[in-house]
C-alpha cells in the first residue's frame, strides 16, 4: 500500500492577468483548474509514473468534491474523510504577477475527524509507503505528524516527511526512510546559509545523527544532494531546461526518488528519479508526466 496524506487540499486556480491594475476590474487571459497540495502532487506524479497510490486527507463541500472528481479523472484513488462544514480551500495563483499567490484557510477539523484519518492509517504495514507532506491547518494539533509517526512506530512503513523546520526536526526521532527539505529550510534549522552542493553534506549528514535515514536536499537551479542511509552521498548540477513552472517541482522529486527506490532498490537511480521528476515538473505547464521525466532521466545518467 502506498497512501499520501493532505490535510488541507486545495483547489488551485491558476491565472494570468495582462497588465494588473490594483482596483480596478482585471480579466484573465489564461486559467488553469488543479487539485492542490503536497501530497496529493506526490499523488499525481506516483499515478504519472505507473504507481498505484492512494490520497489520504479531508476534504469538504463543494469544492472538496470536485478536488475527488478531478483527481478521479486523472486515475488518482483517494480516500478523503468529508467534513460536513465549511468548505476545501480555494488558492488563487496570479503567474503572471511574480508569483503571487492567496491561499484559502480550508474547513475546521475536529478531532474525531482525525481519529478517523488515524484508524485508517492503522492498517499500514511492513514494506507499505506513506508520504506526510506540508503543513498542518490550525485546527489540528501541531505534532500530528508526530502522532502518526508514533503510532506507527516500529511496523517498518516507510515514511517520507517533507515539512519545515520543526514539524520536521521533531518527527527525525521516528526514523523517517526520506526526508527532503531545500538547502534555505535545511540552513533555518542549523542557523546557517546553504549556498553549494558542498555547503549541504555535512548538514545532511547532521540530520542522519538526528534520526533521518536518507536526506534529499532540493537545491533549485544548484540541483541536489543525496546523503544516503549507507554512507553514500551523490550530488548533480539541475538539468538544464526551461523553468515554466516551480509548483510542485519540490513534490515531484520526493514522488520520483521514492519511485526509483521501489523499482530497484538503489540509491543512485532513486536520485536521478527524483532530479528528473523534480526537473521535468519545473519544465512543465501541469506535473510531469512519464515521459517528460524520463526524457530528464535521459539527460542527467549521460552527463
């Protein structure tokens, strides 16, 4: 079993306004409708790659069914808990305004809510995958990832976290098989500046004694860096492309390591799944799909 969890999924609405003007009635002239969120993008880009999975989170009212509906149209299973009140959040994405975004709050969750969501994670087992991606929405406690971490403490489901700060340092205890924070969120928890690929490896290396198994260190247009369980530690420039669009480029390679590391149980091509994945997202419209990333793959195993 492999299963992705988003608290808070959203529905994100891309567009691009010509020449904004603050006040004033503004038209769109591109729009793009996605089902949003760390985990269900690991969802979508699993599903791209061949790999059955299933989304895990809470969805609510109108807007959480039609998150359902589109990820069903992608062929992506999900199993959403429904809240009754309030409704799944929306994000407004301005591309065309240097990135601008406004990101809806989303539905309350009570706790009954979320022992629903942990009596489902309750039949996960040795050898089964579950991601735990991005942040917790104020009406859930603060150590969830914690919470699930412990619960599932020690029945060898291997568990990717990509959070920041301390929802990630606080989880590292629990042995997580991947974590993957970028070289500014892996810098923020040891108070220093990553700048090089060099800068990251210790640093990396600091989380393993903290408890991570496997550290990916996503790097932007500097690449990344694998500092893995067995001591082994690679390191690749980016992919030379065109970046389109940086959303979910994050979530791309996390989806692509993991991807790699089920198709063979090997470090070095689990990295250049995840540079390629990773990559092939930054280079595309929508998420990559199999053959925009094998196309990277191609790129980076021959340089």
């Amino acid at each position: 079993m492999i299963c992705t969890v988003t608290f808070n999924p959203s529905l994100d609405y891309i567009i691009s306004v010509e020449d904004f003007k603050l006040g004033l009635t503004n038209r769109t002239s591109s729009e793009l409708m996605l089902p949003g969120g760390k985990g269900i993008n690991v969802s979508i880009v699993l599903k791209n790659l061949g790999i059955e999975n299933t989304a895990l989170g809470f969805m609510a009212g109108f807007v959480g069914d039609e998150i359902v509906r589109r990820l069903e149209e992608m062929g992506v299973n999900s199993d959403f808990i429904g809240i009754s009140e309030g409704v799944s959040r929306i994000n407004v994405k301005l591309k065309s305004i240097d990135g601008t975004e406004i990101n809806g709050m989303g539905p309350e969750i009570s706790s009954d809510k979320v022992q629903e969501l942990m009596e489902k994670l309750d039949t996960l087992k040795k050898g089964d995958v579950l991601f735990l991606a991005g942040s917790i929405p104020s009406s859930m406690p603060d150590d969830m990832y914690e919470k699930i971490m412990e619960r599932l403490d020690g029945r060898g489901v291997m568990i990717v976290v990509d959070a920041t700060r301390d929802l990630l340092v606080n989880v590292l205890k629990y042995h997580p098989f991947l974590v993957k924070p970028n070289n500014h969120e892996l810098g923020e928890i040891f108070g220093v500046e990553l700048k090089t690929r060099q800068d990251v490896i210790p640093y990396g290396k600091k989380l393993q004694e903290k408890g991570a198994r496997n550290v990916l260190i996503s790097m932007a247009g500097e690449g990344a860096v694998l500092v893995a369980e067995n001591g082994q530690v690679f390191e690749k420039p980016a992919p030379k492309g065109k970046l389109i669009n940086g959303v979910g480029a994050g979530d791309s390679m996390v989806a692509g390591f993991m991807a790699g590391w089920m198709e063979r149980q090997e470090y070095e091509h689990a990295f250049h799944m995840g540079i390629s994945a990773g990559s092939a997202s930054a280079f595309s419209e929508n998420l990559a799909a199999k053959e925009e990333i094998q196309a990277v793959y191609k790129q980076v195993t021959e340089e």
